[in-house]
C-alpha cells in the first residue's frame, strides 16, 4: 500500500518543479563584430542587428534546452537598444530602469549574460568599465575589483539565482569564470586592445551561443550560486570629471574617503548596492 501511494505522488511532485524561467542580461560591447566606441550607440542599426541576433540564438537556445520563459532585459545604455519587432517571439522583452534589484526578486531560475564586456583595468577587454566608463574608474567590494559581471553574479547568487551563462569576449569569459567555473561560455571574440579584437562572424557566433545555451540550461540546480558574505563594503572611485557631494556622508552606511572616493556599507551586498543606487 505505501508503494502505491508513493508512486502515486510522483506525478505531483513533479508538476510541483519550480518553472525554469532565464533572465537574460544584455549589453553591447561584448557582441561579436563590435569592436569601437561608435558601433555601441543604441541607434546603431549594425548594433541592432548584430545583438538582436545573438539574443535570438540564445533564446532558440535556452527552449531547446527545456527553459519555460525567458525574460530579455536591455540592459545597454538607458534600455534603448532593442525592439519588440525583431526579438524573439517566445521571449518577453523588459525595458527601462528596474531599480536597484533588477528584478531578481521575482525568483528566476537562473540568469545569463549577453554581449557582456569586462570590467575595468582589464587588459584585453574590450572597451572594458564597471557599469560607466566616463564615470567610474574602479568599484571593489570588500575590496575586490568588480564590474558588472561580479556585482549582478552576486546580486543573483544573494537571492539564491545561480549564472549559467556567459557571452562576449574572452577577458569577460575569464572574469565569469573565475566567479562561477561552471557556467557555460561562448566566446566570440578576443581582445587585441580596447578598440581592437578578432571576432567570429555573426552566423559563427550565433550558432555558438545557441549550444552554449541549450548546454546551460541542463546545469540549472547543479550551478551553485555565487554569493558575497556580508558584512559588504562597496567602494567606488570616480573619475576626474566628478567630485563628491559632501553632503553624501551624512547619509546612513556612507563614507567619504577623498574627493572622488566613496564606501557604502551594508549588512549585506543588498543593503550596500541598495544605499549607492537609491540617493
């Protein structure tokens, strides 16, 4: 009688599998043939093109892989990049600012990351910053340099979501890596100097982004989360163009190290991410 009950709540516990929903983190500078400043202005019909497909390959991807939903978000410069015309029909597209958590609230799957770049000071990446490269010259958290790659894999990993994917050149892929050794990564291109690469061709890099995701779906719940224990200090020096507010160290968790140099502390990296981005 216990056996046929058991087998009986098989079905049940089965349905009861979280849904496997993707966010997919977009950017510019990572996408292949994309090697100078002017080729990452949202308007760019190039850029367009170029990235629209490589996030279609990777949608195609990540459905032949067993994802139930996948969420693009355009995440390069003010969200202005992509359109509902050209991307994938079985995607859902987020645009516009989403606040400080990106929306990792909403219990994703997973998440990955599109035509990323690395962060700055790295040699050989392609037009390599962290999240402004006019504004910031370096962000650390407890005192690690990071970019964007490193702050939302840690972000994510706070709310549980483990990165399963990476794609864009190989100073990017090397900085993923190093996070989280068992993502996927599609490298489609590698770095000469900051304005200089040797890049697969679109239909290259397209069809290598489509396995590498179909491969990054099977590892959802075998990647471990990458997660920052707290207490957490960011720090951020900004370039010669901006001089800090004074008036920002009387703000709770914030300290004023010299004129360009700030800390935010937090319990946690919610916390601390929390206090730079809601000023």
């Amino acid at each position: 009688m216990r056996f046929w009950l058991c087998l009986c709540l098989l079905p049940a516990a089965a349905a009861a599998q979280p849904p496997k929903r993707i966010l997919l983190i977009t950017d510019a500078e990572g996408v292949a043939g994309i090697c100078r400043q002017e080729q990452t202005e949202p308007t760019n019909p190039e850029l367009r093109a170029l990235l629209t497909g490589e996030i279609n390959a990777a949608v195609e991807g990540f459905f032949e892989g067993g994802a139930d939903e996948v969420i693009v978000w355009d995440g390069h410069d003010g969200s202005r990049t992509l359109s509902a015309q050209t991307i994938h029909p079985r995607a859902r597209l987020m645009i516009g600012p989403v606040g400080y958590t990106g929306t990792l609230e909403r219990g994703y799957a997973a998440i990955a990351f599109l035509g990323q770049h690395a962060m700055g000071n790295v040699q050989k990446g392609i037009m390599a910053h962290s999240f402004s490269s006019l504004g910031i010259q370096y962000m650390k958290i407890n005192g690690r340099p990071v970019g964007e790659i490193g702050v939302w894999a840690a972000l994510a990993g706070s709310w549980g979501i483990p990165v399963i994917l990476l794609t864009g050149d190989q100073a990017a892929a090397d900085e993923l890596k190093a996070l989280v050794p068992e993502a996927e990564l599609a490298v489609v291109k590698e770095g000469l100097a900051r304005y200089a690469c040797i890049s697969l061709s679109a239909e290259a890099a397209q069809q290598t982004i489509r396995r590498a995701a179909q491969r990054a779906v099977a590892k959802i719940g075998r990647i471990r989360p990458y997660r920052v224990e707290g207490p957490v200090t960011l720090e951020i020096e900004y370039t010669t163009r901006h001089s800090l507010n004074p008036d920002l160290a009387v703000l709770p968790g914030v300290e004023i190290v010299d004129d360009r140099t700030i800390r935010y502390q937090g319990r946690d990296l919610r916390e601390a991410w929390q206090r730079y981005r809601v000023r």
